[in-house]
C-alpha cells in the first residue's frame, strides 16, 4: 500500500494567497513538541494536519516486556503532568486482572491524590493557557498554588512529577504525620486563590473575546470524534467515567458534573475551573470519611495473571484514560494498548480549528490541553 | 432603534471598568505580599522527610552493609540499574570471622547504582528484606563525567550514612519536616 | 512469519536475539549450559539444587494438562520479554543446574524463569542462588563467582576479583553449546511421553466468566452467521466477528436503536504468540444513551492482515487505525490516509509485532539512515525565495 512521504502533509491550495504554515515542533504554545502544518487563506485557517511522534518511546512494547508490579514507573511518563492518574489506572487495570483487593483507606488516599492531580494538572493548564492567550500574571499564581500540590505529592509519595504513587494493592506508605492537616489548610487557602483566578479572567473583556465563540464543536461531534474530558462537557453531555462508570468509592462521594452548552474555548475554561471546585468538595469528604485500616492488600510475590482481557478506564484531568491489557496468562501482558485521551482529542484539532483565525489556533490547542508525553507514548 | 440599544449596551459594556478593576484588585492584593519564591543557590528549601533521593546503603554498626546478596532488587528494577555480585562465604571464613555475632553469610563485594538510569520509583528499597536499600535525601550529586554516575558501594554506603544520621534527627525530633513548604510565606525577605 | 524469523536470526548478533519462537536457540543454549555446569559442579550443593527442583515441578504441574504443543507455544511466548532482558545472555548460561534429566526443557523454562521468585527464601543466601538476573553462579565449595551483566564494565570486574578464589568465568561457553543440545532434544521429542511424579494440581486462577448480557446475546443471535463467539470475562462483553461481517456488524451497533453504541473508546489491533489466527483487531465501543461497553473483535491472519476500516462510522477511528498499521501492519480497506502516526515515514517494519525484536534490530547508523532518506522523495522543498 502506498503510504505517505516525508513532508507530505498537506498541499499547497489552489488559489492566490493561500498558504501553508508550519507551526512547531518548538513552538512554546504547542506544549510540547507538536508539529501542526496548517492551510491558511489569509488570516483564515482552512485545514490543519498534525505530525506527532516526536516524544514516541515505544511505552506500550515496554509493558508487554515488563511484569505488571514493574510496568507503574513507566506510567508516569504518560502524562507526566498528572502522573498519579496514569498510576491509577494502570494499578486498578492490574488489581482488576489479577483480581486483589485493596484495603478501603487505601482506596479513599487514592481518591485524595487523583483530585489532588486534577487540581495540580487544571492549574498548569490554566496557568499555560492564560499564558498563551496573554495573561502573564495568572501563570505565576498558578504555579504557585500548584506547587503546594506538588508539596502534598512529595510528603507522602516522595516525588513531585513523576511520583510513582501507587502500588498494585494499594499504596507504598501510610499517609505521614501531619500530611491530613497539610492537606486541610490547602483546602482551605484555595477556594479564596480560585476566586482570584475568577476575577483575574471569567469577566475580563480581553479574555471573552479571545474565547467567546472560539473552536466550537458540537455535542455530535464530541461523539463522532470520541472527545472525552473537559471537551465534551463543555459540549453539554455529561460524560464523566467517576460517575457513569464508578470506580474506587466515587460512588460514595457527592459532586456534579459541571456542564456547559456552548462548545467553545469559554465553555471548556468554565467547565475545568468548575471542576476545581468539585475536586475541592470531593477532598473534603474524603478527609472527613478516612476510614483507618491496613494501606495495603495481600499481593502474592509472583504475579500471574489468568489468561484474558479487560479495557479499564478512569476520569484522568483530560478525559477518559483507559488500558487495554491482554493477558495469555504469563507474568507480563501479551498486549497493552493506552487509550490516551490527548491522542484523541488532538485528533479533533481539524474540526475545531476549521475556519478560525490563525491567532486563535494557540487558543484552540491550549483549550485541548495536550500532553505530548501522552500523545505520543 | 434595536441598533442602537445594543450598541448602547455594548457601549456601556466597554465602559464598564468592574472587570478589569477585580483583575487589578488581585495584582495590587499580592503587589504587597511577600514573595513566595526561595533564592536558590543562597537559599535551599527541605525536603519532606518522605523525599525519594540517591539510592544509599544502610550500614549496620560495623560499618557493613546489611545486603545479603538474594537479588530481588536486581530482578525487579525495572531498568536494570543495579548491579550486585555475592560472594558466599565459606565454612572456614565463617569461622574466622572477624564479628561472630554478624548474622549474614555472605560478601557483597560489588554493589552498583547507575544513576544515569534509575528512575527514584523506590521498587528495590520495598522489596528488600533486609532494608539494606534506603532512598537518601540527596538529590544533588555534581559529577563531571558518566564513569561517576555510577555509584560503588562504598559511596553508598556513605549516602547512608548521611541518611542514618537524617532519620536519627528526625526519629529525636531535632528537625522536622513538613509535607506543604509555604502555604503561606513564611519567611521575611 | 518464518521468513523474518530467518532474516532476524540471522542479523541478531546475540545468540538469544530473535523474540520469536526462541524455545530453539535459547533453550538450547540453557540446557546446554545446564549440562555443562552440571558436569562441573556435581557436587553443587545439593539442598539448593533440590529446592530448585522443587520449585520447578510444583510450577509445572499447573501446566501439566495441556497438550505439548500448545505448551511449548506458551513457554515459548513468555519467555520471549525475559529472553530480551539485559544480561540475559549472561543468565541464560548461568543457571544453576538442576539436578533434573533433560527432559522438557523448553516447557519447563517458563517455570525456571518464575521459580526463583516463588521459592527462594531471601534470608537464606544459598537458596537464592537461582537468580536469573544475578551474575552468580554456585561452584563446587560454595564460593560464586562474579559474573557481570553487560552493562558494567569487566576490565575492572577481573581485576577486582581476588587472586586466592575459585572463579569460574563462563564467557567462553555460548558458542559451544549448540549441537549437543540438539542432539538431546532429539530423542525428547519422539519418545513416549516419560512418567511425571504425580503431584496435586495446583491451583490455576481463572478469569471470571459471566453469561453474555442480554443485549449481545441477541446480537449474536441475530447475526449467528458473521458472529464467531461471544463472551463476558471481567464482566465486559465480548463479540467476535469473522473478518467478513466486521463493518457490517459495527454499523449495526451503531445505529440500532436498542444499542446505540455511537462512541469508540479505543480501537486497536494486536498480534500475538501462541494463539490462532495471531492477528486481531479489537474495539472497544461504549454507548452513551445507555451507558455500557462493548467489546467488538475480529481475528485475523499473521500475514498481510486486512480489515474493513470503521473510520466512515466513527471519525475517531482515523488515527486509531494509523496507529494499527503504524505499529501492528494491519491494513484498513477503505480508510482515506492510512500513513504512519508515530513513526517517521522511512520506518521499516511494524514495532508492536510480536517478530520485531525488542532491541539491537539493526544498528540504526548515520549512513544507513541518510541511505534511505535519500530514497525517499522530498515532495516540499525548501527553494529560495525570489522577490521577483
Ligand atoms: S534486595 Fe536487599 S538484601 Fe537482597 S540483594 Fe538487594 S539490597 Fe541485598
Ligand atoms: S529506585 Fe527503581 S530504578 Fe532505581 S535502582 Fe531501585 S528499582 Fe531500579
């Protein structure tokens, strides 16, 4: 079959004028290492088309090499920017397979530090995507508050980026002394920062018109092109996999599903900073229900798992992340397929960027949010 | 006259100043704050206690590692980082011991971390029996040249000392540690 | 498949290097090893040598019941990442010898390779000398001589190990060890079956399996012609569909009503050891009206696999399916831009095939690389601009 040639990505138009424009690899509003080339009739962008593979490090041929236990450290380089995410996945995707039980109080820190991500992962976009759009002074508080996140991370995990957090059966330590009363004057100080966040954007007139009415895809859209997270809620359907497809205790906890109608790079904005909040009530009712017990199962030495598959998917900040691992009943997975939701949502770039202005293209990407670790596996 | 309203409207909008007012409220707020930000070289902030640092060797009271030379944190690093060899001792050098009281039966004469590779994931410090691995507080390790990345057994064995001497302090409650650094800064510029 | 099992054995420098069917080289030069120690340390201590033994046949029997050749077929496959491992070439020769006759070797390299972990009681050196990855072997009066994996350096190993011990360096062994080996397996195979101790069987944990729910029962039913089985393990649904029906089955998901599966998580394909047809691609389709998952598989031949693409049904299956012919070399009929995603154009080969070695594929040099750049025609150049 023929397939395509280097530089083959798009060509040029028929008419005068148009143009194509190579954006990235080292561009600062990719995030990453994303090369889009782009079509363009004056200031009007007609078709994109994205190269990645630039960060590719073959993860899913290393898991089927690994034994599942080994695999975990290897997730954090995912999504790097929320790592504990990946780990949970992969951790439930094995505990699920190999069908142990995790402790209760493990379960319950596991939701702590998978909210504690979103907020750590909301934040840099917030901070990156204001950024991009030109509002310098958001980027710095931002990272400020992320970095108490960061803070929690390492007081009871050890790392802050790539945290390694979780272990198949549980956790690797009890929380330490102190870290709930941390975790709680965190709890505390934030809403009043997310208020100064509100204030610094939601009404600000520069802001709304950079993002009122920018990359609008529509709620079948969001179907068709299989958009999950912040995306297709601020489509207006409320998929979220904590509550359509529970797992640890978010069946237990009380939240919404923050929705908004419009589509748009606004609607995603609202959407993650009312996630934020929800993440913030979902962490106070975990510090208030923390059961006391063991922090981790019984996990037999040798991990073999029976022969078959399973597709285990969680709510990471940018959508529905999932593993595919199928098992011939060896040590290690014969297969292990990632569904990234970066990958995919990136995918929709043509559909949400067709017919914008060519300034609007750093908005629309920011609006994804993307990590190329993820992207590229 | 539609017209007109909504550019009345849109007019009254564009004067408005109450958003831009909040933004500036938020910068003039923390105009008056103190930085949280720590001066680096001059200033270093610490560490949680928990803080995955260099792999060390925790010396017993002679000195001596506590590794029995079994393996499992070779077998399950997941990327082949450490390098161990074992040396069984012999009925004869058992005897002539030097610390009869010393439970291990065997010599660890190589004992090797390539830092270039190891990833800090602490899989080797869970699964060893004898808690002869330690994940000490040092993160900074200046080397010229790759040969110095990876650290013998004797450097390690330093490390963990250092790391000893840390959870002693700590165990005595000299110093403390606290998860959040600055939920509020705390110190004066 | 047979043809790039040859082209790799033969480019793969290392004597363990094709990741597919090793059961041939590699447990040949295991057993040949095994002899070989065996001979030297007769008079290995027996009590770990016995524990080994041990070891291994309570792993074996779980695996008794099936029939040889699957067997080998499965031994074959999960030693395959372990093979690959660094310092492997040094373990596979370093294995202590069990005090075992010969016999069904390669099956019981699967459990050799997990045994260690199960039986070795960490606060006993001398049981713990199985290791695979520990450069250490046992000889005669118990002293271990270092061996190194080849990521240290050896100059230094030798020089460090002291003058007045027994070292025992294995380095020289690995080439010699072919024919005896064949020769041993040869009689293996066509002999009767030899008479295993009977021993309990252990327990084998198994998937839990549930009825297919209602709604994939009637599916099949309705489609009993296209549909080649359906299943529920974990608790998700699973239909297999012939290669023939796979398109038409999916609209049919899709568009029902009483199905509605209008979103695809995933689709991916995967290729694999020891199963038949090796080939598969899987979908993993979730329906947003009714909130549930299905899983949607279609089997497919090693060579030249092919498949109707989805990509008209769900637009997300465009780069999905990229990413299958990409990594697996599964084509998809009907998609309008099947290049590669991941990998640069000029890649040769299909990384997540089960016969693409997991390292030292070919040395990837400069020259090489710019040899098949040039091949490759440049379609945008970059030509200087004229202000005329
Ligand atoms: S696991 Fe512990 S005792 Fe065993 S070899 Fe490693 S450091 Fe030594
Ligand atoms: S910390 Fe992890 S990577 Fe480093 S030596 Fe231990 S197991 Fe290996």
């Amino acid at each position: 079959m023929e397939t395509g040639t280097v530089g083959a990505f798009l060509e040029p138009g028929e008419k005068e004028g148009d143009f194509i424009l190579n954006m990235g690899p080292q561009h600062p509003a990719t995030h990453g290492v994303l090369r889009v080339i782009l079509r363009t009739e004056g200031e009007n962008v007609v078709d994109c088309d994205s190269d990645i593979g630039y960060l590719h490090r073959g993860q899913e041929k290393t898991a089927e090499n690994l034994p599942y236990v080994e695999f975990t450290p290897y997730t954090d380089r995912l999504d790097y920017i929320a790592a504990p995410a990946m780990n949970l996945t992969w951790v439930e995707a094995c505990e699920r397979l190999l069908q142990l039980e995790v402790p209760e109080r493990a379960k319950y820190i596991r939701v702590i530090i998978a909210e504690l991500t979103r907020l750590a992962s909301h934040l840099l976009w917030l901070g990156t995507h204001a950024m991009d759009i030109g509002a310098l002074t958001l980027f710095l508080y931002c990272f400020r508050e992320r970095e108490m996140v960061l803070d929690l991370f390492e007081g009871f995990g050890g790392a802050r980026l790539t945290t390694h957090i979780f272990r198949v059966g549980g956790l690797p330590n009890d929380l330490p002394k102190g870290w709930l009363e941390d975790l709680e004057a965190f709890l505390d100080l934030f809403p009043s920062r997310l208020s100064d966040y509100h204030k610094l954007l939601t009404k600000n007139r520069i802001w709304l018109r950079r993002t009122k009415g920018i990359g609008v895809v529509t709620a079948d859209e969001c179907v068709d092109w299989g958009l999950s997270g912040p995306l297709i809620r601020g489509s207006g359907i409320a998929l979220d996999l904590r509550r359509k497809q529970p797992y640890e205790i978010y069946d237990r906890l009380d939240f919404d599903i923050p929705t908004q109608e419009e589509g748009d790079v606004y609607a995603r904005y609202l959407v993650r900073m009312e996630e934020m909040n929800q993440s913030l009530r979902i962490l106070r009712q975990c510090v208030d229900q923390l059961p006391s017990g063991p922090f981790i199962g019984k996990v037999p030495k040798r991990l073999k798992a029976p022969k078959g598959e399973l597709y285990h998917a969680t709510e990471s900040p940018r959508g529905e992340f999932g593993f595919y691992i199928y098992s011939d009943g060896g040590t290690q997975p014969a297969r292990v397929k990632i569904r990234a939701p970066s990958f995919i949502n990136l995918q929709a770039l043509p559909v949400l960027i067709r017919g914008a202005l060519l300034a609007d293209v750093v908005a629309v990407i920011g609006s994804i949010d993307i990590v190329l670790g993820e992207v590229d596996r | 006259m539609s017209k007109l309203k909504e550019f009345l409207s849109k007019a009254v909008a564009m004067a408005d100043p109450s958003d831009l007012v909040a933004g500036a409220s938020v910068t003039i707020k923390y105009f008056f704050s103190h930085p949280v930000t720590v001066m680096y070289p001059f200033e270093k902030r610490e560490f949680s206690s928990c803080a995955k640092g260099v792999l060390a060797l925790i010396p017993d009271k002679y000195g001596d590692d506590l590794c029995i030379g079994c393996m499992q944190c070779v077998k399950i690093c997941p990327v082949d980082c450490l390098t161990v060899e074992m040396r069984k001792l012999s009925k004869e050098e058992l005897l002539g011991r030097k610390f009869e009281e010393k439970k291990k039966k065997a010599l660890i004469p190589t004992f090797e971390v390539d830092l270039q590779r190891c990833m800090l994931c602490s899989l080797c410090v869970e699964i060893c029996p004898t808690d002869a691995l330690e994940m000490s507080q040092t993160v900074t390790l200046i080397m010229t040249n790759r040969e110095d990345q990876v650290l013998d057994r004797m450097r390690m064995l330093e490390l963990g000392k250092d790391t000893q001497r840390y959870r002693n302090r700590l165990a005595a409650g000299e110093i403390e540690c606290e998860a959040i650094q600055c939920p509020e800064p705390k110190h004066k510029d | 498949m047979a043809e790039t099992h040859d082209k790799e054995a033969g480019a793969s420098v290392e004597p363990d290097g094709p990741t597919e069917l090793p059961q041939e080289p590699s447990a040949g030069s295991n057993s040949a090893s095994q002899e070989e120690v065996g001979g030297e340390s007769l008079d290995t201590n027996s009590a770990s040598a016995s524990e080994m033994a041990g070891g291994m046949s309570a792993i074996k029997g779980e695996e008794e019941v099936t029939p040889e050749g699957e067997q080998t077929g499965s031994a074959g496959n999960e030693s395959v990442p372990v093979e690959a491992k660094p310092g492997e070439e040094a373990s596979t020769k370093e294995t202590v010898a069990p005090e075992e006759p010969p016999k069904a070797q390669a099956q019981e390299k699967s459990a050799e390779e997990a045994s260690p972990k199960g039986t070795v009681a960490p606060e006993e050196p001398p049981k713990a000398l199985p290791q695979e990855k520990s450069a250490e072997e046992a000889s005669p009066k118990g002293t271990i001589a270092p061996e190194e994996p080849p990521k240290a350096l050896p100059q230094e190993k030798s020089a460090e190990a002291e003058p007045g011990e027994e070292v025992v360096v294995l380095e020289e062994r690995k080439p010699s060890a072919k024919p005896p080996v064949s020769a041993s397996k040869m009689p293996r195979k066509t002999a009767a079956p030899r008479k295993r101790p009977v021993r309990r069987p252990k327990k084998v944990v198994k998937a839990p399996e549930k009825e297919p729910s209602g709604f994939v029962r009637d599916v099949a039913a309705a489609h009993s012609e296209i549909v080649a089985d359906v299943y529920n393990r974990y608790g998700e649904d699973t239909i297999v569909v012939r290669s023939g029906g796979y398109h038409s089955l999916c609209r049919h998901l899709r568009d029902q009503a009483a199905l509605r599966f209008d979103y695809l998580s995933l689709l991916t394909g995967a290729h694999y050891v020891g199963t038949e047809p090796r080939c598969e691609v899987v979908l993993e389709l979730y329906s947003t009206p009714y909130n549930r998952r299905v899983r949607v598989k279609v089997l497919l031949p090693a060579e030249a696999p092919s498949v109707d693409s989805v990509a008209d049904l769900w637009p997300t299956a465009g780069w999905q399916e990229r990413e299958a012919y990409d990594m697996l070399g599964i084509h998809f009929h009907g998609h309008s831009d099947l290049r590669r995603i991941l990998l640069p154009q000029y890649w040769e080969g299909h990384p997540l095939r089960k016969d693409y070695p997991w390292r030292g594929f070919r040395e990837r040099s400069e020259e090489i690389l710019q040899e098949r750049l040039a091949k490759i025609p440049l379609e945008t150049e970059t030509k200087p601009y004229s202000f005329d």
